[in-house]
C-alpha cells in the first residue's frame, strides 16, 4: 500500500470520526433541549430557570470568545447584556417595530461599544484592563440610573410586549424552545470558530503574540474583532432574557453575573464552546436551584469550581473527554490482542 493511500485512509478516517462527533453532539443536544423543555413544562420557576440558564450560556459564549480564545479579558459585559435587554425595552415601548430589530440593534450597538472600549484600553493589560474595564461597567450602571428619560431611571422599562410570529404570540414553552435554539447555533458557531484558522491565529494571538505578528496578522484587529462578536453575543442573550421578563431595570444585569460568567468555561471546561453553556446550567442549578441549601448557593458553586480546578484543570468536560479517549484506547489494545 502507497504512502498516499495511507493518508488518504488517515484523512477518510479522521473527516468520519469528526462527522460522528459532530453528529453525537447535535443529537446529545437535541435529546438536552428536548429534556429541558419537559423538565420545566407549565411550572413557571422551572421555565424561569431554564431561561436564566440560557442567558448564562450566551454570556459566558461571549466572554469565551475573547477571554479563552484570544487572552483578551473584559469585565465590562454587565453593559453589553444591558445595552441588549434596553434596546428591547425601548423598541417594544417607543416603537412598532419587531422586535427582532431590538436583537440586531443591541448587538450592532454592543460591539461598537465593545471594540471603541478595547481600542482605548488596547495598551493595558492583566490588572489594568480588568480594573478598567470593570470601572467602565460600574459607570454604565450609574448611567442607566441617571439617563431617567431613556431607560426610566431606577424603575426601568416595564409593559414590554412579548415576541410575536406573524401576528402570533408566542407563548412561554415555544419561546423557552427558542431561545435554546439560538444558544445551540451559538454554540456550534464558536465551537466551529475555534477550530477554524481564524480561531487558531486566536489562540495562537494569546499564547505567542510576537509569532503571530511576524506572520503578517495584526494580534490588535483580531482581538478588537472577537471583542466585538462576543458583546453581539452577550447582548442577545440580555435581549432574549428581557423578552421573556418583559421588564429591564439597571439592577437586572449586574457586575455579580460578569464575575460568575468568568468561571463558567472553567467549571464546565475551556478546551470547547460547549463547556461554557455546560457551567452555565451548573451555575444556575447551584446558585439558584438547590434549594436545600437556602442562601449558600453561591458558597458551594465557588467551592465546586476550586474542586475541579484542583481535580480535572481542564474542567468537567475536558476531563470526560480524556476518559473517553483513554477508554478507547484501552478498547483498541484488547481488541488487537484478539
């Protein structure tokens, strides 16, 4: 057999278990989403849950993108997911337009505010960028306090019409489907986005700048792009979620959602997008569903993300998947002995 024919097999072989990874994903998720939506069913706390999950999962894809990927913190994200809830209130209020203009709106107006931000923080880093950036957020918060005839001040923006389908309202359960639907291509976009030579020079921009550089790519225009996405990002999920509340006020996104969002990669595993919408759902199952103990729901998540920073560094899903892979070897071995 020719060297050629070997790699033409390896390839074959490598493209049919990347298809049936892609496959087990998309259904495993399917089979997820379906079990979510039976899970909440007509109990509202449980869609309330489910829609606060889904929000977490957009937040913390659009903090992976340039924190994981690119090395660029930003711990200003309490405004974007704002910026995208108001821009909803404010259409549904002030407009008669659909209000899937309000999502594109906040976006569009997230990521200039995003990239404008980190084109005037472009020369800080560690401590600096984070204080800074963190600053910025604290200052938004005041301004939606203080802008009273935009966002109505203290009391927010409330009466916000639902999201309709042709003329039809959708109700809860069909808008909970949705919304999981776009956390889903979400994820699948950035998971695909990492893989792919742009998400490369990505990572390759965090861990060796200077390579990047002397290869002819601007280290700077690439971490302003992935900033930008990643506020688009977050800010949908500020949209959706004050769809679905149909009220926004300034204490509805705070500072305390940004510091969470920074340990969902890391609890649910940085090494693919899918591990930030799993340390979403962790999140909101430890802080919000386990009821049995009372108010220390954010004392047991920090404790569980010290115990998998310790035990698996690279996260729960990163530490399943080398079992997996461990496991198949060991498969291998004992049927080549055969």
């Amino acid at each position: 057999m020719s060297a050629v024919s070997v790699r033409e097999g390896a390839a074959a072989g490598a493209l049919g278990r990347f298809r049936s990874a892609e496959a087990a994903r998309v259904l495993g998720t399917l089979v997820l989403t379906l079990g979510v939506i039976a899970w909440a069913g007509g109990d509202l706390f449980r869609q309330d849950l489910a829609l606060l999950g889904a929000t977490y999962a957009l937040l913390a894809l659009g903090m992976y993108m340039p924190f994981n990927l690119a090395g660029a913190l930003s711990l200003a994200y309490s405004a974007y997911v704002a910026i995208g809830g108001y821009a909803v209130g404010l259409v549904a209020t002030k407009t008669g337009w659909p209000l899937p203009v309000a999502y594109l709106l906040g976006a569009v107006a997230s990521a200039a505010l995003a990239v404008a931000l980190g084109f005037a923080t472009r020369r800080l880093s560690g401590f600096y960028l984070a204080a800074v950036t963190l600053l910025f957020g604290m200052a938004f918060q005041s301004f939606l306090l203080d802008a009273k005839d935009l966002t109505g001040g203290a009391l927010g923006i409330g009466s916000i019409r639902p999201l309709t389908f042709f003329g039809t309202e959708l109700d809860r359960r069909t808008f909970i489907a949705l919304t999981l639907l776009v956390v889903w291509i979400t994820a699948v976009a950035v998971d695909r986005i990492r893989r792919s030579p742009f998400g490369v020079a990505l990572q390759s921009s965090r861990d060796v700048p200077a390579a990047v550089e002397a290869a002819g790519i601007g280290v700077p225009a690439l971490r302003l792009t992935v900033l930008g996405a990643g506020a688009a990002i977050a800010s949908v999920g500020g949209g959706l979620f004050t769809t679905a509340n149909q009220t926004i006020g300034p204490d509805t996104f705070t500072l305390h959602l940004v510091m969470l969002a920074i340990f969902m990669p890391l609890l649910g595993g940085q090494g693919s997008a899918w591990g930030a919408v799993l340390g979403a759902v962790l999140v909101v199952e430890l802080t919000f569903n386990l009821q049995i103990f009372e108010r220390a729901g954010s004392l047991i998540f920090g404790v569980a993300v010290l115990a998998v920073l310790l035990i698996a560094p690279r996260g729960i899903l990163g530490h399943a998947g080398q079992g997996a892979r461990l496991l198949r070897r060991l498969l291998t071995r004992t049927e080549g002995t055969r």
